[in-house]
C-alpha cells in the first residue's frame, strides 16, 4: 500500500495536471496562496495583513495581486481619504475559479484514496559512493 505522503502527491499532480488542461489559470504557488488566503478569510484586506500573515515582503504581495486583479479574481479599492491605503476584495470570477478547483481536488482525493495502491513507494536514496578513480 502506498504511504501517505505518496497518496498525497499523486492527488496534488492529478489536480496539477488538470489545471494544465482548458483555459484554467495560471498562477504561481505565490499567487494561489494568496488568492485562498483572501478567499478563505473575512475581508476586505489589507496588503500589510495579508503581507504578514504569509510571510511576503509588501511589494511581492502587490504584484501577485496586479497578476490575480489583471485576470479578475480580486479587486483593488483605496480608500478615498488615505489613498495610500489600499484594500483587496473578492470578486465572483475569483469565487467561482476556487469553487472549481475545490471540486477537482475534491474528485481527484477521492479517486486516490479509493485506488492508492499501483502508486509506488519510494525510499530515499542511500549513500552514494564516489567514482572510481
């Protein structure tokens, strides 16, 4: 039987592999991270919160947001008094985008957890020894 951590790449390259196929989008680990963290959080956000609670510099937050606002899933508002002050809202595009997906790893969990056992195990590499001289 394959171990668990297998079972778990197998879903996440199945999934993978889909979102490769049709017109899905295409968004670094980066962009998706912060996509769900918007999604998954009561907003609207702030980019220094959403900065912080994933670890980013500002300025690489903002740029994932210009790529997910470019392809729709967020918008952009400031604030009409301080228009430094930027917040990040859910659009319908971006909801329905994650609620797809959710589904197709939805379906491809359950498909490899019923049919997990013609995935390999595979056992770290041992020691290598050096080249003949």
């Amino acid at each position: 039987m394959a171990s668990q951590a297998m079972t778990s790449l197998e879903m996440m390259r199945r999934v993978s592999a889909d979102a490769l196929q049709g017109e899905t989008a295409d968004l670094t680990a980066r962009q998706f991270a912060l996509l769900l963290s918007i999604f998954m959080q009561p907003g609207p956000h702030a980019v220094r919160d959403l900065s912080r609670s994933l670890g980013l510099p500002k300025p690489a937050v903002t740029r994932a947001l210009d790529v997910l606002e470019r392809q729709g899933f967020v918008r952009r508002k400031r604030d009409r008094d301080d228009k430094r002050d930027v917040s990040v809202h859910r659009t319908v595009k971006g909801a329905v985008f994650l609620y797809d997906y959710g589904e197709r790893v939805a379906v491809r969990a359950e498909e490899t957890r019923t049919c997990p056992t013609w995935i390999p195990v595979s056992r770290p590499p041992g020691p290598t020894s050096p080249p003949p001289i």
